[in-house]
C-alpha cells in the first residue's frame, strides 16, 4: 500500500539566469493525496509541468511506477495513467458527469476519433464508465 508510483529526483527548472525549481525531490505513495502550496513565483505550475511533460527539466528526473518518464511526452505520460487536472471543473457544461465521463473514458481507450458516435455504443466505455462510478461511489 505504501508503494511509491511517482517519484521526482534532483528537479531543477532554469529560464535563462531564473532557477524556477531547484533540487525538488518528491515521492508520491499509492492512494496518498499531496497540496502544492506556496506564494505566486514559487514553483508550484513549473513542477506541475515538470512532472507532467510539458516542460523539461535542466536537470534531474522523473521515474513513474518504476519507469524513469523523464523524456516521456506528455500524451505518452497520459497513456500510463498520468493526468493533470485544472481548477476549471467545469468544461463541458451541457454534459452530465457520466457523459464527461464516457468522453475521458472513450480518449483513454483510443476511441477519441468517434467523438462523433452516440455516447453509449461502445460496451467497453460503458462498462469501464460503470466501474469507476463504482468507485467512485457516485450514482449515475
């Protein structure tokens, strides 16, 4: 259970003659949940897109689930699991949460190209749609 699936060594982030992060070391146990808190300038968005691709590090690096992600591309980091999510909850307003759902779900399984297809058609989302509200322990 304490197992470490997100682990960041040694992270330094420089702009030019700015060092944005320097030397952030984190580990990430399964089923944990962290807060990134610190004033504006610290670091906080330039370590979210450290770990998550968008960036890459001057140094240091970024092993997930064992496997050292550091050059990984970001569609590629999303494909093992990792995702980022924003404050904006709110991105596709007309849609209920299981549609949003079924959408996510859809991307994930690499039937995003048939965003064009009624939600529902595919058993494989509806099914995975269906265990994670189960998990989620959310009510359609």
């Amino acid at each position: 259970m304490n197992e470490v699936v997100l682990s960041a060594k040694g992270l330094v982030k420089r702009f030019g003659g700015i060092t944005a992060t320097q030397n952030v070391n984190l580990d990430v146990r399964r089923g944990a949940r962290h807060a990134l808190i610190g004033p504006n300038g610290a670091g906080k968005t330039t370590l979210i897109n450290l770990l998550t691709g968008v960036l890459p590090p001057t140094e240091g690096r970024i092993v997930l689930e064992g496997e050292d992600i550091t050059k990984l591309a970001p569609h590629k980091r999303v494909r093992r699991g990792m995702v980022r999510t924003f404050q904006i909850n709110q991105l596709f307003n007309p849609l209920t949460p299981l549609e949003t759902l079924a959408l996510v779900v859809s991307q994930h399984m690499g039937l995003g190209a048939g965003f064009w297809k009624p939600l529902g058609t595919s058993k494989e989302v509806a099914a995975r749609c269906e265990q994670l509200l189960a998990q989620f322990h959310r009510p359609r």
